[in-house]
C-alpha cells in the first residue's frame, strides 16, 4: 500500500460545506500542493448520527448552538453522483481519491460503485465493529486513526479487521476476533493491509496533547506502519512526525479558514498546506541512510576546515621534532594532528620554513 515517500493525504473532509463546486476546488489545491491524495467524508448523516446527539464542544464554538449536530452534518452530504464527479476530477489533476465511510451503506458506495483503493478508518469508528468487519470483508488496505484510544482498544479493532480478512465464511465472536488476531494469516493481513495513524481528537490539539512518541509504541506493540493525523495548528507536528518515521501524514485543509463551518479553523489553507509538503519532501530526503560518513557536498571542504600540523618556526633537516617546533593550523593537507604525539621525537626529514605545513618526518636520517 505504501510507498517509499510518506504518503500525504490533504483531508478536505466536509470542509466543501455541501457544495459540489467547492469540493472541486479543494481538490485542485490539494493537487497543486503536491499531496497524494485527497480525502473526503462518505455518509447518510441519519444512519450516523441520533437526533439526540450534541455537538461536540469545538463544533459549538464554530458553528453555534442552534442547531443540533444531525442538522449540521446532514447539510454536509455529498450524494452519490458528487462522489463520482469528484473521483473523475482526481483523476483529471491526478490526485488519488480517498474517503472515509461512517455507515455500511458508504462502505458500499465507495467500493462497488467507486471502485476505490484504500479505505480510511475515522478515529470515532474504531469501536464500531460491525463498520469495521465490513470493511475488512472488502478485502482492501486500510488506514486506521486511533484518536481517543487506548492500545486495548486499537487492539480489539485490530482483531475485528484480522477477523474480516482472513475468515470470511465464519461468524463473529470476541472469542474468534482474538483467536483471528493472534494466528498467523491474521497478523500476515494485518502487516500487509494495515496502517495506522496516532491522533489526537481536539480541533485544534494543544501541543502538549499530540503525544508522537505513542507513535514509536504502537509500532513498537503491533509491528505494523504507523502515521499521524494531525490536528494542531500550523505544520511542525507532520513534519516532525516525519522526522520520526511516520508513513502516512493526514492533514485537514480549507480555501478559507473564516468559511462557516465545524472544521475549517482547524484547518491549513491551501499556501500552507503546500508548503507542509514541501517541508516534508526535504525531510525525507535529509533523512538519508544509517551510514556516518562524509557526504559527497562536504569532502570538498576537508581540506580547508581541518588542521595539519605546522611548524612553529624554521626547522632544519635532521633537527628532532619538539612540542616547542610544532603546532596545529589550518589546512588539512599535511599530517593528521592526531598524530602530534607520534611526531614528538620523530626527525624532520627536510627543512620547514615557519607556518608550514609538516607533510612527513623520519625515525633517523
């Protein structure tokens, strides 16, 4: 699924609030910012969301307190044949599609009518196991956020997609998810299949929330990729995240911050996002190999950085090298200062004017 380059997905999300247009136009930005992919949300608000349910607190600091949460999502629908216009118009700025399904009608609208690659798992589904078990039964690479889970939880999840790949036949049990999780084919689909991305489900997350060394322990406990979905302000974090060797980086994007709407202040305009990946380019690249050695930009500057030792004052052929005729100066054509201790007591082998350069001594004339 992934590529040797952290895969960079420019999380449009609802930021289109519902319009066919605007969604076009985050599509192109994300392409001309050079991002992987670009992402959407896919969902029947009424099969995700309960009347009854309230906005969450950064919704109501963006969006008010009106409405109620179904209200505002469902005006963020996009229906079938937007889906289908937009996944045409990546293509056309070739950029990949990805979207996010909440509800197993969208899982099906994405992969039978989509035929689309790569699912992404939100942070608010990792619970849903029936969602996640459909999902797995498509057979196809997932990315999975773990916002507000704990490692039991991103386990239990892991088992659910285990299950769903690799027994399509047999029927669901916490027992079975387990027993799926922990056999071989289970964790070879998950190594093949899975990546995961940490995150921190506030918009926008405090720094001191962001936490990127649980990155290093998931990798660490389940051996499998690990990315970030970021939602801090800025782009520090991805490029750090980077730097730390996550896979996949995930990051919302708006044209406009000031756009009405719940996420769009979280959110990086389209200047911003392109300079994130440029910055994460330049990483990757900085990254090199394990190797310590000299680059190939630097030798050219040994000579000139580096010392030699040097003769204090005129030296004649056959006098005896002392700490008093020798020092170290720049540049570093002669003999190595390392070797000041060797060259004490050694016989100067021909005659040295004051400040130059020692390049060879003998034992005895």
């Amino acid at each position: 699924m992934l590529k040797d380059n952290t895969f960079i997905i420019a999380e449009a999300g609802v930021n289109h609030n519902g319009s066919l247009e605007m969604a076009k136009q985050l599509i192109f930005k994300a392409a001309e910012a050079g991002a992987d992919a670009v992402k959407f949300q896919t969902f029947k608000a009424n099969k995700v969301i309960s009347r009854y349910a309230e906005k969450a607190t950064y919704q109501k600091r963006t969006t008010g307190n009106e409405e109620s949460q179904l209200e505002m999502v469902r005006k963020l629908e996009l229906d079938e044949a937007a889906h289908i216009e937009l996944k045409s118009y990546c293509e056309e700025c070739n950029i990949q599609f990805l979207s996010t399904p909440f509800d197993l009608e969208s899982v099906d609208l994405l992969v039978q009518k989509l035929e689309i690659s790569l699912l992404k798992i939100p942070s608010g589904e990792i619970t849903n196991g029936p969602l996640l078990l459909k999902i797995a039964q498509t057979g196809l690479p997932v990315i999975l956020s773990t916002g507000m889970s704990t490692l039991g939880e991103v386990e239990q999840a892991l088992s659910v997609l285990a299950f769903g790949y690799t027994r399509l036949q047999e029927i669901p049990s916490l027992q079975k998810l387990q027993e799926a999780y922990s056999d071989e084919a289970g964790q070879r689909a998950l190594l093949e299949k899975v990546t995961l991305l940490h995150c921190t489900t506030e918009y926008p997350t405090p720094y001191q929330d962001v936490n990127l060394r649980a990155m290093d322990t998931m990798k660490k406990a389940f051996g499998i990729p690990v990315g970030l979905s970021d939602h801090t302000e800025g782009i520090s974090i991805p490029i750090a995240a980077v730097a730390r060797n996550a896979k996949i980086i995930e990051k919302h994007f708006t044209l406009d911050k000031n756009l009405p709407g719940p996420d769009h202040k979280a959110s990086l305009e389209p200047e911003e996002l392109k300079v994130m990946v440029q910055a994460i380019r330049q990483v990757e690249v900085a990254l090199g190999s394990r190797l310590k050695s000299p680059a190939e930009s630097e030798k050219k500057n040994k000579d000139i950085a580096r010392k030699s030792l040097v003769a204090t004052c005129a030296i004649q052929r056959g006098e005896i090298f002392t700490p008093d005729k020798l020092t170290t100066k720049r540049p570093g054509t002669g003999i190595n200062p390392m070797f000041y201790w060797e060259a004490i007591g050694k016989v100067a082998d021909r005659d040295y004017q004051e400040d130059e350069v020692i390049v060879s001594y003998a034992n005895t004339l």
